[in-house]
C-alpha cells in the first residue's frame, strides 16, 4: 500500500483544476516532430537530461495528454515521454539525436527531434534540472517522515487525503498514465484470504493511448433502429448550475465503498455529470475503470466520444434518426454527414438539442448544423444557429462561423470575409475556417491563396489522427488542385472521394503538359471516376488531337453501353477516326441536336449531302443545312431558303425560260443579254466568294 500511494503522489494535482496540453507528433524527413498545444500564450524552455529533454512550460498545474504521441512516429528516435511534474515534460531519445524547438504561434510549441549532434551554439544543450514536485494539498515533509516515521492523521485529515488520492487517480489516467484495471474484489471471508497482486491494480505504462474494455456483465447495445427513451438521455437533468470547476473535486466523492467497492450509483451520476459538461474522456475512463453494476455502459461511452466530437467505436443509435426522443439528436451526431434530402425526424431533434446544457450547445451545434446543409434544410439550420446564439455569449465566434457557413451559399465574398476573420485568430475555429474557405474557391474554381495553404499543410500535421484530421486533408488536396499543383494534391488525398474531385479539378484545370503527364495513361484511374470527368478527359484529348488517348479513357474500365450519352461519346470517337459508318451505327436511334449535328456531318463526309440537311435542320444549324442544300445542288431549295449571293445565283437556275416573242424578236434577244450579264455578275461573285472560303 505504501508503494501505491507513493506512485500515486506523483500525478496529484493542483486544487484548481488542472489544464492540460496535448501532444501529438508526426514523422518527417530526417526528424520527428513533436507539437505541444498549450492553449495559450506561456512562457517555455527546453534544456538537457542526462537521457534526453526537458519541455518546462510556465503554467500552474498545467499538465500533458500523451495518449496520441505515437500514433504517426515509430520509436528511431523518441524513445518515450512521460509528465516529469506540472509543466515539465521528459523527452528520451532513443538515438543520437538532438533536438530543436520553436513557437509556431503563441500557444504552439513544436520540438524537432533530428539525427546527428547539436549545433555548438544550440540554446536547448543547457542543462535543466527536474524539481521534486509539489503535490498541492499536502504538508510538507518533516524530520519524522525522513527518520522513517509517519505523523499519525485524524479523521478529518484522512478524509481530505482521500479525496486528494482520488483526484490523482482521475486526473492520471485520463492522461493515460496510469491504467486502473480494478477487478471486483469480494467482501473478505473469514475462511478464505484472496491475494491479488498490486501490480494487478496499478500499472505505470508509457502513455501511448487509453486501454478501454467492457465488462462482460455490461448491458448489451439495443439493437439497431429501436428507439431509446428520454429516460437513458436525460443530459439537460445531468448538469449543474454550480461552476465547473468546483465541481470535480465533489464528482470524485463516494465513488468507492467501505470495502474500496465500486459504487454504481456514484459513477453513474459522476460520468453522466461529465457527459453533461463536455468532458467526454473523462467519463469514458470512470465507465471504463469502474464498469460493475453500471446501466448503460454503451450509451456513456457512445455520448463520452460524441461530447467530445469523436465518432463512438460502438453506435447504439444506428438508425434512430427518426425517433420521437433525444435519440435522433444522437443518432445524426452520430453519422459523418446527412444525405441530401434525407427524411429524419427535426423536431425531436430541434428539442433535444435546445435541451442540452449551454456548452455542449456551442460545442457540437456546428457539427449539427453541417449535417443539415448537407441535407439542403436551410431552415434546420437556421433555427439551430438561433439555439447557440440564444443566452450564451460565449458562442459569438463559433456563431460567426454558422452564419459564414450560411451566407456562403448566397452571398460567397461575405462569407470568404467573415471566413477569414474567424482564421486570423488561430483558435480552436480555425480549421473549420480554412476548410469553409477552400470550399468556396473550390465552388468558384478559383486559386486558394498560397498563405492560405501552408496554414492548411500546418494545421493538417497538427491535427493528424484527431477528429479533423481527414477533413483537413480533403481540403489541403482540393486546395493544391486548384492551385494546378495536382500531384502534391493527390499525395495529400487521404480517401478515394477526395482523389475523385482532384481528378475532377484536373480534368477541368490542367494545361497541356500536366494532362499529357498525369491522364496520359487512364488505367492510372479509379474505377469509380464519374462519367462526367471521363467525358471532360475525352473531349480534352480530342482537342488536342490525341483521338487514340480520348478513346482510351472512353473505354477504360467499361463495358459497352447502350446508354445514350456512352453511344454518342462512341460516335464522336469514330467521327475523330473518319469512320463515318461506325459513327452512323453508334448514333442510330439517339434524338437530339447534338447527335443530329454529328449525323449531319458523317452523311456529309460520305458524299450524301440531300440525307444531312434534314439531320442539320433538326438540328437547328442552319448555315450547315445551307452548305449541304448547295452541295445537294438543290438550286431550288437554295433559292428559297439560302441567303446573299447564293440565293441570287440559284434563283437564275431556277426561273422559268424566258418566252420567245415571235412578234417581238429584238426585245426577247435584249432580254436574253441582259439575264445574260445578270448571270454572269452573279457567278462572278459568287466564285470569289467560294474562292475565299465562302462555301
């Protein structure tokens, strides 16, 4: 018992409730990188141990979440990291390596760990030294304590201790430093002694993540579609009007019995209290540590990740959508997007969110209100920015956004204003921002700026393995399309739809060389390429007279088709090749004036002029139904419906002969002379004009 208190002295904190700074990492070229996110503006160094580093952050109580620190870097060089006291975070190296830091924003710490040794002059060589900490809230050590004696405590004294210990424990393992796997320990017999092994109740692990299990005496999720009652998500009866931060110390009260028993009641209340105030994590680890006689457990865990903007691994809202209960609020937050249209029940879910406590309001109203433009219900989305806004001026910025993302789709240049306001105070709101703002130059097919960019390519690094880390990415991707950099665009392509609308951009943005260098080959392409692109990709390499490469993409990956626009693309590719007839096979049957227009013009190519103009006159290209009345020679029909000096030329072919005047014999030569001359002048023109082109 003694060596697990002393362990647990080490993770005390502060009265006040501690802040925490998450560190993530990601691997480069050369070095790994560690990112610290301290929230706001410290003061920072970091200087030499004997194994490695020390990160020492001037912040009271501040403390670390390491759970993500080797999610994206392997162990070559970052041996581990572990809290060495509030603010101090030990770096060991696992090579011989050094490190440099710098301040990407006030509030962003980022620590280089490169190959090799240090510059001479290097500022983080200084030796720094690791302090005993002071765990707030006890006395200070006393002669007695070093003789080996301890001061005896009373009651009251033994009371606050616990309480103390208590908080440790919570505020440990929610930083994933210590994992309290607690079996059900039985009342003690008097015959039977039960030994467990303390390593069995506390085990002290490098903090690379939570371990998280259910028990197997937890209830089952319901089964998918069966609405769950407002009796299980009854959050708005879950809070509390007393200040957050007093209420820790109190939640972590009476959560264990005489007999260090779980109390179920207890971790119920308190994971529920947690869920209410948006501390998801944190009543994720009570449900985890104490799973015995807890109603629920999938639901807690579910609301724990949905609180804190995560999708729950286990979904016991799957199909709920249209429940009449706070189930269908759950159940869209619970999806990644709504379909267009989608049928979902707005009031229950209206209700159950303007239920919830203030905070969570803010908290997961844009995520809510996204989902509702994605279903095209404007008004759904308006009423839920109304709920944010309504008594909780901390939501101003968070309702800035809401009404940016509402103005984009009327009034764009507002929004991209109001977008980029939201961005240039580098918070919380940013990668919402930045990802808003490529989304309207993706809309206009306009450039993203190049500062624009680089904040996206910092933030995606940031945000790697966390709840925006695939939305940063698409918007990175369809950001360096635009900006006609597609093959950076496509390594940053985290899933194949964002790679689709990079093939898209391409097929619509890129020169000459990049499409002869990037859609040269089309086998290179995913199956799933929209007809759409494939039919921009065709009709680009026809222009560029590469018929073979536009015939490549029409065919690739597709079986024959009698679909009208697939038999018409069939019959431009044969045009292309001079094969009038392939081209007429493909386009018999099919109506309208494009493949009119393309009928007209293989009839012509095979020499039957009189069979086009019918096909130019529905297809209302008249100078072509002209041109084919001329070479049909139909001197008639040009007379009549032709223009300027063609109508003129084929009306003396096709007036009647003049009548000979037996009596009058010099008129009738005069006549003839004169219609003569008349004839003459015409055709005169009319070669010059078909010698200048003007056929």
């Amino acid at each position: 018992m003694g060596r697990f208190l002393v362990l647990l002295l080490l993770f005390l904190p502060s009265p006040i409730c501690a802040e925490i700074a998450r560190v993530t990492s990601g691997e480069h070229d050369g070095f790994s990188r560690l990112v610290v996110s301290v929230g706001e503006p410290a003061t920072w160094k970091l200087g030499r141990l004997e194994d490695g580093y020390l990160l020492q952050i001037s912040k009271p109580g501040l403390t670390f979440d390491l759970s993500q620190t080797f999610r994206r870097i392997p162990k070559t060089r970052l041996a581990g990291v572990d809290v060495a006291a509030f603010g101090k975070l030990r770096i060991a190296m696992a090579c011989d390596c050094h490190a440099e830091a710098f301040e990407f924003r006030p509030g962003i710490i980022v620590i280089d760990l490169k190959s090799g040794s240090p510059r001479k002059d290097s500022p983080f060589e200084m030796p720094l030294l690791i302090d005993n900490p002071v765990i707030p809230g006890l006395p200070p050590s006393s002669k007695e304590a070093e003789s080996g004696s301890l001061p005896l405590l009373d009651d009251l004294a033994l009371g606050g201790m616990r309480k103390t210990i208590a908080e440790g424990i919570g505020a440990a393992a929610t930083q994933g430093l210590v994992d309290l796997s607690t079996p059900r320990i039985a009342r003690p017999k008097a015959v039977e002694q039960v030994s467990t092994p303390q390593s069995e109740h506390v085990r002290v692990k490098p903090p690379e993540g939570l371990e998280t299990h259910i028990s197997e005496n937890a209830e089952k999720s319901p089964q998918d579609g069966a609405c769950l009652g407002e009796d299980s998500l009854l959050l708005p009866e879950w809070s509390d009007e007393a200040p957050v931060f007093g209420q820790f110390s109190a939640l972590r009260q009476d959560l264990v019995g005489e007999f260090d028993e779980p109390q179920p009641e207890a971790v119920a209340m308190a994971a529920r209290r947690y869920i209410a105030m948006g501390f998801g994590a944190e009543a994720a680890q009570l449900a985890n540590t104490f799973p015995q006689g807890l109603k629920d457990i999938p639901i807690l865990l579910a609301l724990a990740r949905l609180v804190d903007g995560e999708r729950p691994e286990r979904n016991p809202f799957t199909g709920m959508e249209g429940c009449d209960s706070p189930a269908a609020l759950w159940s869209v937050l619970a999806r990644p997007s709504l379909r267009p249209g989608e049928r979902v029940n707005r009031d229950a879910i209206y209700m159950g969110f303007s239920r919830l406590p203030l905070a969570l309001r803010e908290s997961l109203g844009p995520g809510l209100a996204e989902r509702f433009r994605q279903n095209r219900d404007a008004e759904m989305v308006r009423k839920i920015r109304d709920v944010m806004a309504r008594g909780s001026p901390s939501a101003s910025s968070a309702v800035r956004a809401l009404d940016a993302s509402i103005a984009a789709e009327e009034a764009p240049r507002e929004a991209e204003r109001s977008f980029r306001n939201i961005a240039s105070w580098h918070d919380e709101l940013e990668p919402a921002a930045l990802i808003a703002l490529v989304d309207i130059a993706w809309k206009a097919s306009a450039p993203v700026e190049a500062g624009l960019v680089q904040d996206l390519e910092i933030l995606a690094q940031q945000y790697r393995g966390q709840p925006d880390d695939q939305r940063l990415h698409h918007a990175l991707a369809v950001a360096l399309a635009l900006n006609g950099q597609f093959s950076r665009g496509f390594a940053a392509a985290a899933d194949n739809q964002t790679r689709l609308i990079v093939w898209d951009i391409l097929a619509e943005r890129a020169g000459s060389s990049d499409l002869l260098m990037l859609a040269s080959d089309a086998s290179g392409a995913p199956a799933e390429l929209p007809a759409k692109t494939r039919s921009v990709l065709v009709a680009r390499f026809m222009d560029l007279g590469l018929p073979e490469l536009a015939e490549s993409w029409a065919t690739q990956g597709r079986p024959a088709s009698e679909d009208a626009s697939d038999r018409l693309l069939s019959a431009r590719l044969a045009a292309q090749r001079k094969d009038a007839a392939a081209a007429l096979r493909g386009l018999a049957g099919l109506e309208g004036p494009e493949a009119d227009a393309l009928r007209g013009a293989m009839l012509m190519q095979m020499g039957l002029s009189a069979e086009a103009v019918g096909a130019f006159r529905r297809a209302g290209d008249d100078e072509a139904m002209r041109q084919a009345l001329r070479v049909s020679r139909s001197w008639r029909a040009v007379a009549e419906q032709d223009q300027g000096i063609w109508r003129k030329a084929a009306a003396f072919d096709s007036d009647s002969p003049v009548e000979e005047l037996a009596d009058k014999p010099l008129a009738h030569a005069r006549s003839l002379v004169e219609r003569s001359g008349q004839s003459r002048s015409a055709l005169e023109k009319l070669l010059a004009t078909v010698a200048g082109g003007g056929l």
